[in-house]
C-alpha cells in the first residue's frame, strides 16, 4: 500500500447508502438539503374540579352577600345580578364534577428547508372546546343591562348566557396561523428571522421576568399547568441574530411592528373567561360597567404601537453563560383610565344634560402604558460533587403602572372619575439551582431533575400609606400592592420503564407576610404508549386561605385532569 | 462469579496476562520501527490468531453449532446465542487501519505521551504528553489501553443520521426516535485544517464538540444538545434547547452514570465507554483472539429491521457479519462513588482501539448490561474513518434493549467550529 497524505474530497465524504436513501420525502438528507418536513399532533384533553386534600375533599361554597360596612352582613346576593356594591361575594368554588376544561387541538408544522440560508417554518393550530359551567361566570367586556320588568332570575340568566357564549365566541374555538416565519442566513454570522413568532427570553422555568416578548393567552387552562409554548400569543417580528463567536456570544435585536390585531398584543385578561378565569371580586366598585374599552396598543403601522428591544447573550468560559436585555413594550395588563358614568336619558331616550347615573358606568377605559424593562440572567455550573447549575435571573421595571382601587379612589367628577394610575420602579429577581441527581432507591437506573426556584418582586419605592389606593389588579380593590412578594418552586421528575411512565412533581408556594399564604401542588404522571401515543393523568391541588389573593384565587380548582395526545 | 468465569476463559484460552517486562519490549519495537498503513495492526496491538478459528467463512453460529467457536466470544455473548437467537455469520478478518494522516501523527508523536494512576483523585487529570495520533502503539497496561480507545482514530468532525429504537423481549418495538448529532474533534486533529487544534477552543482546554438534537417524533422534535468534553476528567458542560421553553439553557451533564435519553445507555456507554480514563481502575487481562462484529457490514439505512431483527424474538440481534479479531480484554471498576455499574469488561479491538463489545455487571456482581457496536470499512480508509454500523444496549435482567443504526454518515467534512455555538443550536431547535 502506498503511504501518502491525500486530503479528502471539498464536499467531506458521504458514506450514504445510494440505494437505501431517499431525499424525496426529505427525511432523511442532511439538513444542509432542501428538504421539507410535516408533523402534526393532535390532543384531548378533559378535566373536573374535584376538592383534594387541602380542602379536606369537601367543596367550598359559592356565597356572596349584601355587605354594608365591615360587619354587617346582609341577605345572598349574586353578583351576575349586582357586579359591584353592595354585593360582595365571600367565595366562588365550582361544584364538584363541574368540567375544568374539554378540549381539542389539532396542531400542524411544517419546515422547509430550501437552501442552507433560506427556510421557512409554520405552525397552525385548530382548537375546539367545550363549554363550561364556569364560562357563566366570565367577566365579559359588555354587562348586559336590565330590560324593563325584568326579573332578577331572568337577568341573571340571561348575562349567563350571553358570558357563555361569548367566552365560546372568542377564546375557546380557534383556528389560526400561529407562526410563519422565514429565517434567512445571509452571513455566516447574520441571521434574519422574520414573520409571526415566538421569541423567549430568559432563564428561569415558572417566571416570565425576562420572557416578555410575547403576551400570554391561559384562558383555557392554569398558566401554570401548561407549556409557555402553547399560551404565548405569537407576534410579527423581526429579529436579527448577530452571531459574535469571538465574545461567544450573540446579539439579537428585536423590533415588533405591532400590526398584529390588536386584542393579541397583551395578554388576555383573567377576567374575560370562566373555569380558569379571575372571580367576581369580593370588594367590587361602587359603579357596575356596562362596557370595558381596553385601548389595545396594536393593530395598525403606527409607532405609539411599535415595540423593539435587544439581548445579548453569551458564554464567559465553560461553565458560565449570561445575558443583557432591553425591551420597551406595553403593559400586559390593563389599567384603569375613567369610568363614563352613565348619562340619564328621559322616557323619549333624550340625554338629559349633566345628568348621570354614578351606579353605572356606561363605559370603563383601560390603557396598556408603556413600559421599559432591563435585566439580565447569569448561569453558573458546579462540577462534581455538586454537579449542579445556577441560575439567575433579574429585571428591572422602572416604570410599571399600577391602577388605583375602584370603590374608593379618583377623581369624581359629575359625569364620571378620572383615575391616575401611578407608575412604580420594580424590581424582580430569580434565583435557581438545578440538579440531576441519581437517587438510587426510588429509581436505580435514571436520575431524578430536581428544580429548586426562588422569586422576589420589590416595589422599590412603595409608600404604605401615599400609596394605598394602588392595587395588584384593577377592580379587587382590597389586594393592595405588596411592597415584597416571594414565590417558591420545587420540580422534580424522573423517568421509570426507560421513558414509558414520567411522573413530574410541581410544587408552588407564595409565603405572604401582609396577608395569608397560597400555593399548589401538581403531580403529573406522563404514559408513553408506543410511538404515537401520550397519555397523562395530572391532579393538583391548590391551597389559599385567601380566596381573592394571589393563588387564593384558584384555592377552590382542584382538579383531576387528563389527556391523551397522538403523534403523526 | 461471572468476572470469574470471563478471566478463567481468557486464562483457558492461553493467553497470559500482558507481562510487564514483555510489554516494555514490544514498545521499544514499536519505537523502533515506522509504522504504516500495512503493519498498523502488528505494530500497534497485535496479529489476531486465525488458526483458533475452525470454521469457514459465511458459516452461521447459532445455539446448534456455538460450540464450534467455544473460547472466541465473550461469556455473554455465548449466552446471548444461547439463550436469545443471536446469529452470528462468520466473514474473513479483514484488517483496519487509520487515515494515513493520524498514522504519520502516531509516527511523530511515539514515546511523548505518558500517563499514571490519579488514585482517588479522580478530577485530576492523569496524563501528559499525549498529542495527536494514537498515544501508545503496543500498550502495556490497562491505562494505557484505555487512553488508546479514548484517543483513537474517529477522523476530525463527523455527522450523522441515527435512529434509537426501543425494543423489549416480551413486546418487540416500544417506540423510536430520530436524531442528528454532529461532533468535532477540537484538539490532536490530523486529517483536515486547522490541525492539531482550533484555537477558539484551546483557552476552555476542550477536547470535543458535539451537537445533537432530535428530529422525531414531534413531542421530541427540536429538543437539542450542545455540549463539550474536556482534557481533563470533569463532566461534561453544554447546553439544552427545551422547545417546549423556546430557550437554551445552560445544563450540567449526566456524567456520573446517568442514563442517556430513557434508554439502556448511560452516557459513557456511548462508543463503549465515553468517560474519562481517570474515573476507572483498568487492568489488562489478556489480549486474545475472539469474534466481534467488526467490518459488521451493516449498512445505512432507514429501514432499521435491515440490521436489528425486529421482528423476532428477542427482537434486538443484529442482523451483521462476525469476524476474528485481536482483542485486548480490559477489565474498568469504578472510582466514582454510587456508580451504577460495580464493574465493566471491555473487549477493545486491538487495530481500531475501539470498544465493540462491553459486559457491564451491576452492584451485586452480576451480568447486567451489553453494550455491542460495530462499524465497517471505510470508503476511503487513506483518509476517512469506519463507518458506523450499529450499537446496541441490552439489559439482560430487565430483558430489554435500545438500539442505534444510522441512516446517513459523513465525515472529515470540514464542519464550520461556529455550528457549534449557542446561537446555532438555538435556530436549529426552531
């Protein structure tokens, strides 16, 4: 044999199997080929509210009563009839059995890729689902008013209906493009990906501190009990990736025209849906809204819409990663502008002038304020024997804008009260450890990923008194703003049967140090049923002694859930 | 008691234990002489014994006829033609070679490398000197086999196109899945520039680069890995792409004995042991002739039941040729604490330095695991490493298995050192 160096061919060696290999249906050609890839899933999912443990599995109940004062407690009320004072609700549990959710989804994705700087990618999801009891209870944007000689039974009934429906209407059957993007490598180092899309920033699991890109839309379940992929709400962006390997690092500016419709680009209120929706709130106003105009920012080219941002991110040495990020954006939550009382009218319709009606507000405004965000994130691993990862992760909201309490607050004026909202500096941190761990009596063959979580919100410069007419969210207006909040996070999961059962603990806890603690526990125990099926079986349990607070809200929503997906 | 009854069938075989003092001459042979392309297999391991093979090429073992070749497999390979219809189809030895580049490398850089035994300190790194090329031609010891199987010839970068599929004895096929993995060599390159090192990577002390990520089935789909060995014998360092978080994370590694993806692989059992040699006690128990699937021919393809016979029982056997190899047989126990196998007994091919058959024994001592791969020749052999062919991981106690055969292989492809970055697995994932 003769020795000599001989350099391999320019294109690399290919040691594919001619007669085996197909590129027609593209899967199985490097992806540096055209190719052009379809995969679909489809999912049911069902669910009840069943009481667990923390409720001593007996149901809580749904009261609401004619309040006057701090202790005197009248008659039952029901608040569809009467959504504001002096009808207070005391609780707002689901009967046991009561349907939590039953829905379907049939999502497709597609990539082509065309060339090795050319590819598009899209995602289309269909959803369908049913009605919930709940759904009666969603606080819609129109409040349907009382015809004349009608019944409190009939109006009740009727404002049920009309919730049901329009909940149904809006949010529970879909059918949409959810992302269609087209990423286009111009450069080695430069990369174009433009179109309808999720964009994440941001370390931490269960905290959207940094994740602030896209709004979030959990109306059809617990925010937390289903993947962020799923609620994000895509948007039209464009986003430029500049790779900067000498700094191993990327720079990736963001900038998002806001031509999306406009009601998708903040997250959809609590309020507006049912089984997993904000409750009637238990110090209503002194007005009841006739109709909600959310001034959504978005909708049209216009700059007041527009939002854009940028993050750095990079790896310093081998074990440590971290991340710069701005954003300016909107407020993803509403707040409060001016009820519009409503104006009286005379038996022949005609507006009287200067004459309204303070029970009623014919109109609410709600803005999303601009908002600016700053932060960034730090990775850290430990080598054995701590074989663990740190995590952090920080932003600062310097001008996050809070309502003021609806019952008592504003400025009255004849024909209505003009609110001022104030902006407060805010300031959130994570911090998170991560670790694999063989845990070798309950499971000898697979480790166990053990999450622990962290989170502190500061407002900075929060007065006790100045500032007491500000509220977490607008219209529960005795949830005051915590200067501190404090959230823990405990996530386990391992895999038995080589992946064919994963159970998956989560455990959410929020210490309150001004009013009563909250959490929930969540065990998810995840079948793989051959390639194509997965089954999961999931309950969870949530504590609050608070019903109108933080994960109070939710105290009465144990549920038993399951679903099973295909894959195509 | 199944470690006894492997050295006893070394023993049998007449093959003594490497003796150190024979050991020492051999290396000052192989320092004396210019290895090539030719004399690889004699001047860096040893010439296998064909006369202990009695029967003919193309001939099929199976439980009627092992007894033909008692002494040429391994106590659990016997038992797998025993006991689970393994077949093995008897083809001539073929020997194997590096590119020329990595044998000139071997010539350059003979007698440089040395390495010791860290003891308990099994962070540390236990080496020096070791530069391109395989680092000890007739190795002496255990150690020293085991530095050779880490350093051997797998050419510069390589890509890949495999499918894992799990199958169980009672069941048959549990599911699949469908990846990519690309991996770099970033430090002792012979074949392709810029040789030995990449620089961007020098200051991290790297030794490889890898990116993986899932191309099937959807709930997988995009769920990517990038990750980084060292010279020294820490863990592993990366990151993961979690689709279903549209995020990269930075991730400490399983490294420690973790299973790889819910399959019967731990991650070192990755190409036989992806470890590092300071995390085992080696001994060299002997070097012999015995029969492994190398120049298995198993071919590239998707259609997975060409190679593992899926369809019958045991529904794991590798459908691949046999032939009589030199082996050195190594015998790793471990240093790490709570590892979960109490010992490993390699099989290292004594021309390619690979891992082709492993026996892994757990805590009681007893045959647990079987881990079987086997390539086939190169196209190119001047230039290109083998092509792989398969891997199996077979629980015996569980009665279960993961296999892995690829569809596409390329390598020595020039892979760009910047697809190995945060950024790119990032608009991989989607």
């Amino acid at each position: 044999m003769e020795e000599s160096e001989s350099a391999p061919s320019d294109d690399g060696s290919s040691y594919e199997d001619d007669s085996d290999h197909d590129d027609s249906d593209g899967d199985d050609g490097p992806p540096d080929e055209s190719s052009f890839t379809v995969n679909a899933m489809m999912k049911l999912q069902g669910g009840l509210f069943a009481p667990l443990a923390s409720s001593g599995f007996k149901p809580h109940e749904n009261r609401a009563f004619i309040e006057s004062g701090a202790s005197f407690q009248g008659p039952p009320c029901d608040p569809i009839v009467t959504p504001g004072k002096p009808c207070s609700p005391m609780d707002h549990a689901m009967d046991p059995g009561t349907p939590s959710i039953s829905r379907a989804t049939l999502q497709i994705e597609a990539h082509w890729d065309f060339t090795r700087k050319l590819s598009l990618h899209t995602i289309i999801r269909g959803a369908r689902m049913g009605s919930t009891a709940a759904d009666e209870r969603a606080q819609v944007p129109t409040l349907l008013p009382r015809r004349a000689g009608e019944t409190d039974e009939d109006l009740s009934q009727r404002r049920r209906d009309y919730a049901r429906n329009w909940v149904k209407k809006n949010y529970y059957d879909r059918f949409e493009l959810r992302e269609f993007y087209l990423d286009y490598l111009p450069l080695d180092w430069l990369t174009f990906r433009v179109g309808r899309q999720q964009l994440a920033w941001g370390e931490t699991g269960q905290f959207r501190m940094l994740d602030v890109v896209n709004p979030i839309d959990s109306s059809w379940r617990f925010g937390a009990l289903e993947s962020f992929e799923d609620q994000r709400i895509p948007l039209w962006m464009w986003l430029t990736t500049i790779d900067v390997n000498k700094l191993s690092g990327a720079l990736e500016l963001l900038w998002i025209p806001g031509i999306d419709r406009a009601r998708d680009m903040v997250s959809v209120p609590l309020s507006n849906f049912g089984a997993w929706g904000a409750p009637y709130s238990n110090q209503p106003g002194t007005y009841q809204i006739l109709y909600k105009d959310f001034k959504y920012p978005g909708g049209e080219l216009n700059g007041k819409y527009m939002r854009g941002g940028f993050r750095w991110k990079a790896d310093a040495g081998d074990h440590a990663s971290y991340s710069l990020v701005y954003f300016y954006t909107h407020m993803q939550s509403p707040v409060l502008q001016r009820a519009n009382y409503l104006q009286r009218v005379t038996s022949d319709g005609v507006p009287i002038p200067d004459n309204y009606d303070s029970n009623y507000a014919q109109s609410a405004e709600f803005s999303f304020p601009r908002q600016h965000i700053v932060g960034g994130s730090f990775e850290y691993v430990l080598d054995d024997p701590f074989g663990m990862t740190l995590r952090f992760e920080g932003a600062f909201e310097p001008n996050r804008t809070y309502s003021q309490r609806t019952d008592t607050s504003g400025l009255g004026q004849i024909d209505g009260i003009s609110y001022e909202p104030r902006t407060k500096p805010v300031v959130n941190y994570a911090l998170v450890i991560q670790r694999p761990t063989m845990i070798r009596f309950l499971n000898p063959t697979q480790n166990f990923l053990l999450v622990a979580q962290f989170m502190h919100t500061a407002v900075t410069d929060l007065d006790r008194v100045r500032d007491s007419d500000l509220v977490q969210v607008v219209g529960y207006n005795d949830w005051r703003i915590n200067k501190n909040s404090y959230t823990l996070v405990f996530f386990a999961t391992t895999n038995y049967m080589r992946g064919i059962i994963t159970p998956r603990l989560t455990a959410v806890y929020m210490p309150s140090p001004y009013y009563k603690d909250s959490g929930f526990v969540s065990l998810d125990v995840g079948f793989r049923i051959g390639p194509h099926y997965r089954l999961n079986v999931t309950v969870t349990d949530f504590v609050g002694k608070n019903p109108y607070r933080d994960l109070g809200f939710f105290r009465d929503r144990d549920e038993v859930h399951g679903s099973l997906t295909v894959l195509f | 008691m199944f470690r006894r009854k492997f050295l006893k069938a070394s023993a049998l075989a007449g093959v003594g234990l490497t003796a150190l003092g024979v050991g020492s001459v051999l290396s000052v042979r192989a320092q004396d002489a210019k290895i090539t392309a030719d004399n690889w297999g004699e001047m860096v391991g040893f010439k296998p014994d064909l006369s202990v093979l009695k029967v003919p090429a193309g001939t099929v073992i199976t439980k009627a006829n092992v007894d033909q070749v008692k002494g040429l497999l391994a106590p659990g390979l016997e038992k797998l033609v025993r006991k689970y219809e393994l077949k093995l189809t008897i083809t001539d030895y073929a020997p194997v070679h590096p590119s020329l580049a990595y044998i000139k490398a071997t010539n350059d850089n003979l007698g440089k490398a040395k390495v010791w035994d860290v003891g308990k300190d099994y962070r540390k790194p236990g080496w020096t000197g070791i530069a391109a090329g395989l680092p000890f031609p007739k190795p002496k010891d255990g150690l020293q086999v085991a530095y050779n199987f880490l350093n051997t010839y797998t050419g510069d970068d390589a890509d890949r196109l495999y499918d894992v599929t799990w199958v169980s004895a009672k069941s048959g096929v549990e599911t699949t899945e469908y990846w990519h993995w690309m991996t770099m060599k970033t430090v002792n390159r012979t074949d392709i520039d810029p040789r030995p090192g990449i620089d961007q990577f020098a200051s991290e002390r790297t030794r490889s680069a890898s990116l993986t990520f899932a191309l099937e089935p959807y709930d997988k789909q995009g769920f990517g890995a990038l990750y980084f060995s060292s010279l020294d014998p820490v863990d592993l360092t990366g990151h993961v792409y979690v689709p279903a978080m549209r995020r990269v994370l930075r991730q400490s590694f399983g490294t420690r004995g973790d299973s790889w993806n819910a399959t019967d692989f731990l991650f070192e059992d990755v190409g036989g042991y992806l470890g590092a040699a300071e995390w085992m006690n080696w001994k060299l128990v002997g070097q012999k002739t015995m029969l492994l699937p190398l120049n298995s021919g198993a071919k590239l393809t998707k259609d997975v039941k060409s190679v593992i016979d899926l369809d019958k029982w045991p529904h794991w056997n590798p459908k691949v040729n046999w032939q009589a190899r030199p082996v050195y047989v190594l015998e790793a126990t471990p240093k790490i604490p709570d590892y979960p196998y109490s010992k490993m007994l390699l099989l290292v091919d004594a021309e390619t330095y690979t891992v082709v058959y492993k026996e892994a024994l757990d805590k009681k001592g007893e045959l647990w695991k079987i881990i079987l791969s086997g390539g086939t020749q190169s196209p190119d052999a001047k230039t290109r490493p083998m092509v792989p062919g398969f891997g199996i991981a077979l629980d015996l106690q569980a009665e279960h298995a993961t296999t892995v055969t690829f569809r596409k292989f390329t390598a020595n492809q020039k892979l760009d050192p910047n697809t190995f970055t945060v950024s790119n697995l990032k608009k991989r994932g989607h």
